[in-house]
C-alpha cells in the first residue's frame, strides 16, 4: 500500500497511513517530535475531552545520560520528562515498505551531547500493532556518552477520549511464576495512585501530578514475576491499549498522568531500577529492544517465521509432567510408546535426567550426553524404535546453563560463564553461559549437530529455570 505523508512547513506534522493505522505525529513547541494519535483503518479522530489541554503528547524518546536529570513535574524515578528528552529536535524521517512490513525511521538529533536519535515504527500488514525500537549513536569527535536509559517507545494521550479517564479506564496487569502462570488482575487507576488532584487546574503551570505506576524485571528470566506485558481499558469496552516488551531478559513499562490523560513508556533495563549503562565512545550505537502497543489480536502470528507445525498443530507427548517426572530409562519409554502412538501424537518428547546416570541430576547438566545407565541398549536404538511406531524423537535441554558437576565447568573458559566482579556467578547449582563467547556458541554447536546427526534427535523442548541477576 502506499504511504502518504504530509509535513507542515511552520509546524512539521508526520501523517503516516498504513494498511493498519492512521498515525499523527507532531513537534512540540521545543522541537522534539511526539505522538499526537494513533488510530485504526476507519476510525475517526476525536477532539480531546479535556478542558485543560488540546494535547496531551510526550516527546517519542525517552532517554537520559548520566548527570543528567529531569526538567519539571515528573521526579527522576519516572521514565518521562528527561532533559535530554526535552532537548531532542526533530531532524527528519524516512519511509521503507516492503510486502511484509511497513516501517517509518523517525531521525532526532541533541546539539548539546551531539546525540542522535533513529526511531523504527513498524507495521505487519492489516494488524493494528505498532512495534517500536530505537537506535542511540554518540556522534562528538572526543566525548564519550553514558546512556542509563533509552526506551523503547513513550505514547501519551491514551485516554483522551475522556474527561474523567480517571474513572473510565482500569489497569491490567498479570502476574506469573513456576507453577501458577499468567494470572490476570485488573485495578482502577486510583487504586494504583493515579488520580484526579486537581494540580492542572492550579495557576503555577504544572502539566502532571508526580504520580507513576510500573512494572519491572530484574535478572535472566524475564517472566518470573509479571509477564512483560499490560494493558489499559475503558469500562465500557469501547477502548483497550495493550502492550508487550519483546525481550527475554530486564525490562520496565510505566503509565502515569500528563496533560490531563494518560500516557505509556516501555523498554529495557534502566540504570535506576537495574544499575544498566552503555557507554558510548564516539561514533559507536546501541539500539534497544522492541516494544509492541496495539488494540488487538493476531501480531504474533503475523511476525513469527512460516513454519508447517504452525498450521498444522501437531500433538507432542512430553514424558515429564504426571508420568515419568524426570526419571526415563530405556523400559519405561519403550511401555508408552503404543499408547502415545495410538493417540495419534507426532512428536514424543524425552525430558529430563537423560543425560543423568544418578539422581542428582539438576547440577550434572551442560555435557548432554545420553546416560548408559539408563539406556544400556543405546539410546540410539531408543529413539529409532520411537520412529518405528510413526513418532519424531524430540529430547529436553536446557543450553543456557552448565552444572557445578558438570565437566564442561572447567572444559570452557571463564569467561564464557556470567560473573559479578571477576567471579562466577553460581545460581541454584548451576552456571550462566554468555552466549556473547564464541566458544560458548561453538560448544553448542557441537552439541545439537551430535544430538541430531549422531542419534537421529528430531525435535528440541527448550528449558529455562534459574534467574541470575
């Protein structure tokens, strides 16, 4: 489809229409380019209820440098409101379409710090979902930059259909651990501390309380607490954000009040929630993680790659849960095969312990060879009888760890674990790899290409249970 775009010359407006969207984007009177509405194909823009502002935006990069502070009305613990935030003027944009993916680059620049800032709107086709990351180069000849925050996205103005969306609009949020999983809370925004306090209407210029709400993860396991995602709904089911972060380590998203409305901020780890900075030398990038925001269903399906198991939905028996619970040998697999096989399953699923000649298995991980003790006959002659009965052998691992017991500890170098000053970290028994080493790559390598060529593995259930921090 093809893109339209119309910029004023006194005040630069982005008009971006997508197959999905109608998307608005202003300057606000220092310059910094901020969100102005975003709308679905056919849905009408309204002027906004509040009596107090005309606008409600929030410049589109929220990102802050060492030493530098907020400006005004929201405290340095809020993701909005930075200086530098304030300073970012918009410089210019860019428009790509392919058949996939409609994607508008929006360029910022700060003369101060020399800073450049690129933000990647994309759009999937027909899907309302608007995905979002940014890019952060240090361009000074000589000065290094210390980036402590730099989100993903900042929207403001979601309820600015109402004047009191104060009451109009509920949170949800959802919590979720080990063994009780996606459990969805819904509170009213006064229950979380945003309000109607009147501040707006007092004559000292204020354009927001102080008050945010937000959610975060710290360390490796990204869901271990609340699944990195919200959203915000009217109470009439007439209007409904949802948003999700698109990343599997730290990461924080925020709501809290601007120019009489509400606004969101996601992104990554942050200096004040998750000690993160990035240094920058001149002439060096970071780019942050993406952040979803939509109003329905049917994203994921659309970015995930084209796979047949996608449309065909094939039945995978996993041996773990209520049956072998980490226990297999080569008898007790052999007895479930017919049955499994009679339900009609694709995939048959070996779990846990495998590779484990004892019962300690937990910390022996990392070398994930099959056991002899378990498997006298072989366990390639196992998993060829699997495909005898018209099943796919599939086998758990979990590559991001190495057991203190293991003997891949001392075959790889130090540095290829995670360590807290020059020291390794060592969580629940086990190792952290850094999948940035080359030989941590290389070994896994070598052992997924042994699984699958040597002993015929057609299928991987890949797990994660420690968190390090």
């Amino acid at each position: 489809m093809e893109l339209k775009v119309s910029m004023s010359d006194t005040s630069p407006t982005i008009r971006w229409e997508t197959t999905a969207f109608t998307i608005d984007l202003v300057q606000n009177d220092a310059g910094a380019i901020c969100v102005r509405s975003i709308l679905p194909a056919r849905v009408s823009a309204q002027r906004p209820a509040s009596p107090l502002f005309d606008l409600s935006e929030l410049p589109l990069v929220s990102v802050k440098l060492a030493g530098e502070g907020n400006t005004f009305d929201k405290t340095a613990k809020s993701l909005v409101g930075s200086c530098l935030s304030a300073r970012l003027k918009y410089e210019s944009h860019e428009i790509q379409n392919d058949d996939q993916v409609e994607t508008l680059e929006i360029r910022s620049r700060d003369e101060i710090t020399k800073t450049l800032v690129t933000t990647r709107l994309s759009v999937y086709g027909a899907i309302p979902v608007l995905r979002s990351l940014a890019t952060i180069t240090d361009e000074s000849e000589n000065t290094d930059n210390n980036v402590t925050q730099l989100s993903s996205i900042t929207v403001g103005g979601l309820t600015t259909k109402s004047q009191q969306w104060y009451h109009d609009y509920r949170l949800l949020t959802t919590t979720n651990s080990w063994f009780r999983e996606a459990q969805w809370r819904e509170q009213t925004l006064p229950e979380i501390g945003i309000n109607n306090d009147g501040i707006c209407e007092l004559p000292y210029g204020h354009l927001c309380s102080q008050a945010t709400f937000g959610l975060q993860s710290h360390g490796s396991f990204s869901t271990s607490s609340h699944l990195p995602m919200g959203a915000l709904r009217s109470n009439d089911n007439e209007d409904t954000w949802l948003w999700q972060v698109e990343h599997n380590g730290s990461w924080r998203w925020e709501i809290g009040d601007n120019k009489d409305s509400i606004y969101l901020v996601a992104g990554g780890p942050t200096g004040m929630d998750h000690d993160w900075k990035q240094v920058l030398h001149p002439g060096q990038s970071f780019t942050t993680i993406p952040v979803a925001l939509t109003r329905v269903t049917g994203y994921q399906r659309q970015i995930i790659r084209p796979h047949e198991d996608n449309e065909n939905l094939p039945i995978m028996f996993n041996d773990y849960m209520n049956c072998l619970m980490g226990d297999p040998d080569e008898d007790k697999v052999a007895a479930l095969l017919d049955p499994v096989a009679k339900t009609g399953a694709k995939y048959f699923v070996i779990d846990a312990r495998w590779y484990a000649d004892d019962s300690t298995w937990w910390d022996d991980v990392g070398l994930w060879e099959p056991s002899q003790k378990r498997f006298p006959s072989g366990s390639k002659v196992l998993l060829d009888k699997i495909r005898s009965k018209g099943l796919i052998p599939g086998l758990w691992l979990e590559l991001e760890v190495v057991g203190v017991r293991s003997v891949v500890g001392s075959r790889l170098p130090k540095d290829a674990f995670f360590q807290e000053c020059g020291q390794g970290i060592i969580e629940k028994g086990r190792f952290q790899l850094d999948y940035r080493h080359p030989e941590v790559r290389t070994w896994m390598d070598t052992v997924i290409h042994n699984l699958v060529i040597n002993y015929g593995v057609g299928y991987f259930k890949f797990d994660y249970n420690i968190e390090v921090t």
